[in-house]
C-alpha cells in the first residue's frame, strides 16, 4: 500500500496515508521524511523558501513560516495564513450543468402545502427560553399517555427549544434571524403538525409564528401560552388534548412515490480531517451533482469555511446577481467578525489541527468539495426559505449545528454530514446520514457512522462509485430508513440558533 498520496500535480506538499517515524522512505519522494509525520499530515515535496505559497489541491492554502526542506512536516510551526490568492472566479473553466433524462422516485409525505417530507414528526415549537422547559414536560406526558401506540404513523414528538425570544430588540438582524428560522420550523413538511407554545409576555410572540397560517388552528396547527392557560398544570393538560386532535390527523398520512426533485438536501462536514478533502467531500459532491440532475435542491453552507476557496463557487455563479450576494455575504462576515474582535483563521479547531488540517483556506478547498460540480443557482440568508432547485448556499456560521438549523428553517429535508474525527449528532424533524472520510475512525465508531468513504484511499474505490452509494444511501433515508443518528434518538438539543446582535 501507498504510504503518501500526490493530489495535484501542482502541489509542493504530499499527504501521509499513515503515521511515518522519522526516516520512513516515501512512494512519492526521493528522499526520506525528516520528522515524525502524523497519518492525513502534510509533507513538504520540495523546498519552500520563507513567504513562498504552500500549495494543495493546485491551490494556495498559506504560506512557509521559513525556509521548509524537502521532506520536512508542514503543519502550524511553518505555515501561516496568507492573504487570499484565490480570487480568480475564471481560474478553471466552468462545465455547464448535465441532466439526467429518466427520472427517479422515493416514498414521501406529500403535504397539503405541496411541499414534501421525509418523517413525519409532530412539533412543540416555543417562542422563547422561558416555555422550553414546559414544551419538554408535554411531550414527556405524551410518552406517558401512549402517543406512540396510539398514533403508530407518527414518528414522534418533537420539543423545539432554545435559548432565546426575549431579552431583545423586536427589529432588526437579530429578532429578524429568529423570525426566519422558527418560521422555517413551523412551515416544515417534515412536521405532520404543529403546537405553537409561548410565555405569554416575550418579545417574540406566538402570534408572529403564526402568521397567515392562524386560520388552520382547526387542523395541524394551534398555539397557546403559558401565562393564557394560567400556568404550567393547565397547559400541560390543555397541550395533550391538542396534541391528540393535531395526531388524529397526522397520522393518517401515508408513504407515496414522488419525484427525487422533491428532495432538499442539506451539506455539512464537522470534525473534518485532512481526508475530507479527498474522500468524503468530494464523494459527496458526486453525490450532490447527481441530485440537482434530477431536478432537487442542494445546501451548501457555513460561510466562515468558504473563505479562502470562495473563487470555486464565484466562477460557477448563474446569473451576476447571485455572484453580488455570495461576495456580499463574504464583505458582511468581515466587518462581522472585525466588530467581534475574531478572525477568520481561529477556524480550524484543535481537532482539525490534529487530522492534519492547518489553515482555513486548507479546510476551505476541501469544503467546498461537497457541493460537486453544477451552477450556483441562489443564495439566501440563514433560515431563509429556498425557492429555487439545484445547487444553492445558504448564509451560516461554520459551528454545525446552527448551520444545520438554518438549512432545516430553510427547508432541508434530508442532511448529509461528513466527519473525519468522528462528529456525533443527530437533527430533528430531518434525518441526517454520518459519513466518515476514513476507515479507522469508521471501525471505531461504527454505531454513529452510516457510510464509509475511506476505501477510497485504501482500497481505491472510484469517487463516482462512493458518489453513486450515497445518492442510494439518501434516497432509502428519505423513504423512511433509519440513520445511526435516529436510532440512537440524536435530536433533542441540537435545535441551534443563530443569536445574532445584544442580549438586553
């Protein structure tokens, strides 16, 4: 087996396929390593002066700390962040969409709104901090009551809380974000019903979720407060018996054939290594690019690890207007980040370090893998509602789970997550298929992972092959088939957010 790995002809770094002792002989060098080099670690492939670019991928990912000997460990001591060299959005030139003519289908819930859901969970959406606490209460008195036999077609109870809804401003980005994506929530086709639960006094009101949809308090839809139902015990028994009516109807839903294009996936990677950008992004890409030809929606997300490789995306822009909204997105996180006294390079965390990853712009190029080949066709605000089908990004932080909030406030209706050091997670009302970059960390944690990418190191299995496992992967998942994530009930806190603005 190969013990280091060439990814562009381009590159002055090679990539260790496992960890060498000092001396090891290289398949891709004349000369042997100089230092201990960690498994996924980079390796200088010829000498790098002082200030020069270290290149990955063909592209600039910092540059040398000092002088960087053939064979040497490029890691955190020698190579430092430089300023963004690649801006070119032409730099490789764009191969238009291809669209497969046959199209395909999987089993989901066609909702009344004609969006269509993959689960088919009823929802405990709270406005604020102060009813989280008795939104879980009803839906542990749910349990108790039987919910579950009762309503065998019902996948669940699903208590949405959080941290904020009050102690702020009722205008601006901040209550604006929130708006967005408890709306998101509430409109979700994955939610065969919903109860609105608030305080009663918050500065974000039950009312405001509502909206236009108060008209179907009849039927899947009712809301309450705390302080209307004069407290805690009486809301409980109130919130049950809504429950049941909401559940009665719910689950009468059933499984019916519909077009892969009803399908909005969204794009993660968390705990990334440096296999990520070479076995389980790009796969996933593949993957993605087979949706959007048949017509679907796919997310891409987490601004902060776009920045570096934004030219990839840029370049593949449909119209100018959509080329003017991801550059401005990017100018927002500057001036964002610089008001907060942060900058873009506190990503990577330690943990990408430690797989080998060392700069942003390095994680950025693998990144962006994920979202494959096709056209950018939107770009849209966190929890925004998407109305246009093929690849899309959606404006987020780079922290999982708030990113994954706001592609399901979006609308995402299946997650893809790759995972290199092993991220555990799960998301509810849309399920969420784990994928590991390689096959160490998918032994060891094979009761949270879903699909194994890393035999596209060892065992040279086809980037088009992995592709094509996960585009069948996801259209099981989305016909009903449990993830790891879902069978070890992943979910009840990972409803994140974006708190954008002062806490008063």
């Amino acid at each position: 087996m190969n013990n280091s790995l060439r990814l562009h002809s381009g590159d002055n770094i090679v990539l260790a396929l496992r960890d060498l002792p000092s001396g090891s002989d290289l398949n891709t060098l004349s000369v042997p390593v100089v230092d201990d080099i960690p498994r996924g670690h980079k390796i200088a492939s010829a000498h790098i002066a002082k200030g020069a670019p270290v290149l990955r991928f063909g592209q600039v990912i910092g540059q040398a700390l000092r002088d960087i000997a053939v064979g040497e460990h490029v890691h955190s001591h020698n190579l430092g962040m430089s300023s963004r060299g690649n801006t070119d959005p032409v730099a490789v030139e764009f191969v238009p969409d291809r669209h497969i003519p046959a199209p395909l289908e999987f089993l989901g819930y066609r909702r009344s709104t004609g969006r269509v859901g993959t689960r088919n969970y009823i929802g405990i959406i709270t406005t604020v901090n102060c009813s989280g606490s008795v939104a879980r209460f009803i839906a542990e008195e749910a349990a108790k009551s039987g919910f579950a036999d009762d309503f065998a077609n019902i996948d669940g109870i699903v208590p949405i809380v959080h941290s904020s809804g009050c102690g702020m401003s009722d205008q601006g980005e901040g209550f604006d974000t929130l708006l967005r994506t408890l709306m998101g929530y509430t409109q979700h086709p994955n939610f065969g019903g919903i109860l609105l639960l608030g305080l009663g006094c918050e500065v974000m009101q039950v009312a405001q979720l509502a909206g236009e949809r108060s008209a179907d308090l009849g039927e899947t839809l009712r809301f309450m407060t705390i302080q209307g139902e004069h407290g805690t015990k009486a809301t409980i028994e109130r919130a049950i018996a809504e429950l049941r009516e909401i559940a009665a109807i719910a689950d009468q839903a059933r499984r019916s054939p519909v077009p892969v294009s009803e399908i909005t996936l969204g794009l993660q990677c968390g705990g990334s290594d440096s296999y990520s950008g070479i076995s389980a992004n790009p796969a996933l890409g593949h993957a993605a690019d087979l949706l959007v030809h048949q017509g679907a929606t796919v997310v891409l997300s987490e601004t902060p690890e776009i920045f570096g490789a934004e030219h990839l995306l840029l370049r593949r822009a449909a119209a100018g207007n959509i080329r003017d909204d991801l550059v401005e997105r990017l100018e927002w996180w500057e001036e964002y980040l610089k008001r907060n006294g942060a900058e873009m390079n506190n990503n990577p965390s330690p943990g990408n370090k430690k797989g080998g990853l060392t700069t942003i712009l390095e994680k950025s190029l693998g990144a962006v893998a994920k979202a494959g080949s096709t056209s950018l066709n939107g770009v849209f605000k966190f929890g925004e509602k998407i109305d246009c089908a093929g690849l899309v990004f959606m404006d987020s932080p780079g922290y999982d789970p708030c990113s994954v909030t706001g592609q399901i406030a979006s609308g995402a209706n299946l997650i893809a997550f790759t995972t290199g050091r092993g991220s555990v997670s799960g998301y509810q009302p849309t399920p969420c298929l784990k994928i590991a970059s390689n096959t160490e960390m998918y032994a060891r944690m094979v009761d949270d992972m879903d699909v194994n990418c890393g035999d596209v190191i060892s065992d040279g299995v086809s980037l088009e092959q992995k592709g094509q496992e996960l585009f069948a992967a996801l259209l099981q998942i989305a016909s009903g088939q449990r993830t790891k994530s879902e069978l070890q009930g992943f979910g009840g806190v990972e409803f994140v957010p974006w708190q954008i603005g002062a806490t008063l």
